[in-house]
C-alpha cells in the first residue's frame, strides 16, 4: 500500500514537471517571436490590420450606413413590414427547431465518441463532418429528392396531405442537417480530455447512467455546450443555400431572413434590404462576442483542471 501511494506521488510530481517544462517551452517559443526586428512586426500588423478593415469592418460599416441611410423611421418601417416580421418569426423558429435538435445529438454522439469504444466510431465522427465537406445547395437538393413531388417518399406524403418541401418542416430539416457537426464538434474534444475517471467514480458509488451524466458530465461539460449552441444558432439564423433549394420563394410564408434580402435587393429596395440584412450583422457581431466569453471560460476551466 505505502509503495502504492509513493507510485502515485511519484507520477504525480512527474506529471507536474512536464506542464512546466512544457510551459517554459511556449515561453521561451513567444520571447523568439518577439526577437523579430521592430520594423517587421510593425508591418505584419499593419497587413493584418489593413485586411481586416478591407474585408471585416468596411463591409459592416456599409451595410449599416445603407441600413440607416434614409433615417432611423425608414429602417424601422422597413422590419415593421408584414414580410419582414414573418422572414424573422421564420427565422427564429427554424433556428430553434434546428438548435434544439442538434443540442440533443451533439450531447448523445459526443457522449458516445469520447466515452466509450465501439465499431463504427470512426465512421460516426466522418459522419458527422460529412456537412463541412457537402455543399449547402447539394444537401438542399438531396431533401428535395427525397420528399419532392417526384421523390421517394413524394407520392406518399402527397396521398397523406403532408407537406415539408415549401414548408417549415423541409427548412427547418436542411438547416438541422447543415448546422448539426457543431455542438458535437464543440464537445468531443473537450470531453475526450476531460476522460472518464469522474464518471467511473460516480457510478463506483452507486449512481446511475443518467445521474453521472447530469451531475457528473453536464456540469463539466456546460461552457462547451453553450459554444457549440452559440455557433449553431449563428449559423442556422444565416443559413442561404440549403433553405434556398427547399423553401420555394413564397413571399410572407417560406423567406428566411437571408433569403428575404436576397429578393429585396434583386428588387432595388435597398434601405429594406439592408435593414433586414443589420439585424444579421447584429447577430454576427454578437456571437462573436459571445464566443470570446465563452472561449475564455473554457481556457479557464482547461487550465483549472491541470491544476
């Protein structure tokens, strides 16, 4: 036993000298970097910054000087539209729909990929990244293929009166499918370093599955899930190319928000069309700093946990 606890403390004192090390090394990795000559880093950061103005902040800068260009009550008559209002209920609750689904699967197939050893793993995470590598406008038209009038499933859903293509339930399907590799994307990694000793000890002591999970790993695991929703949500909120495909165009009932400055701007409304086109800049501007909290709570919990 005593030989035992020596083992352990010996490991442990190990395992604290090769953070250090490792620390003393990405130290050492930034003072080189800063070993450069003055006059090269003054211009990496000019570039730097200079790109970031041409392709970042001049872009926001006009929609929102486009948005407002005809005065405050121009931009507020322009969302107070009937086809404004329902483009953003739309949009909100296709959003919902396709955050809630994905939270559900991303928690289970995390879960699964970072705790557990099984055939066809590989093949799940390769499944998972399959909408990173597709198309948006590919993934639209596998929907329509599947439930069109000329479909697989079309004649039966037709002889039923169930209707997804030209409906919520075909945006709100491609939008799941194109947003669904981020909240699982977001947890994997973070899981698999967490690894399973805390589980094991739950459930050493008596707890059940759903008990380790909801006490154990959620509460480890909650900033990791509050990313992986904030970059769902961002990207079903502005998604174009799949509901594109499967939404129809019907004016007042199936146009998204993206899909709705599209058809304004083609139009030469331009004060609406950047005004509905703000209130995604907004969005954008918001994520990203929710994201930087949020990257910063998991840095912080990264380095509570070598402690």
């Amino acid at each position: 036993m005593t030989m035992q606890i020596a083992d352990t403390v010996s490991l442990s004192a190990s395992d604290a000298k090769a953070r250090e090390k490792a620390r003393a090394h990405a130290a050492a990795a930034r003072d080189n970097l800063r070993t450069e000559p003055r006059a090269v880093r003054i211009a990496i950061i000019t570039l730097a910054i200079m790109f970031l103005t041409v392709f970042v902040v001049l872009p926001l800068v006009v929609v929102f000087a486009q948005a407002f260009s005809r005065g405050i009550l121009a931009y507020l008559a322009a969302l107070a539209e009937p086809e404004a209002m329902a483009a953003i209920k739309l949009t909100l609750i296709v959003a919902a729909i396709s955050v809630g689904l994905n939270l559900v699967f991303g928690l289970v197939a995390a879960w699964a990929i970072a705790k557990f050893e099984f055939k066809g793993k590989t093949f799940l995470i390769t499944l998972i990244d399959l909408p990173f590598s597709v198309s948006p406008v590919i993934s639209g038209l596998v929907f329509v293929l599947l439930f069109g009038a000329q479909g697989y499933f079309g004649s039966w859903l037709r002889d039923h009166d169930i209707q997804i293509l030209f409906a919520v339930p075909g945006i709100a399907l491609a939008t799941t499918f194109v947003t669904f590799p981020f909240v699982a994307r977001a947890l994997i990694p973070l899981m698999q370093e967490q690894g399973t000793q805390e589980e094991e000890a739950a459930i050493s002591l008596g707890a059940s599955g759903l008990q380790t999970f909801f006490r154990v790993t959620l509460p480890n695991i909650k900033w990791g899930v509050l990313y992986g929703v904030l970059l769902c949500n961002a990207r079903a909120m502005g998604e174009f190319g799949a509901v594109s495909v499967v939404s129809g165009h019907i004016r007042g009932e199936t146009n998204t928000m993206p899909l709705l400055v599209e058809i304004l701007y083609n139009e030469y409304q331009f004060v609406a069309a950047f005004a509905i086109a703000s209130l995604l800049a907004m969005l954008a501007l918001i994520t990203l700093i929710a994201k930087t909290v949020l990257e910063r709570h998991l840095d912080e919990g990264e380095d509570a946990s070598d402690h």
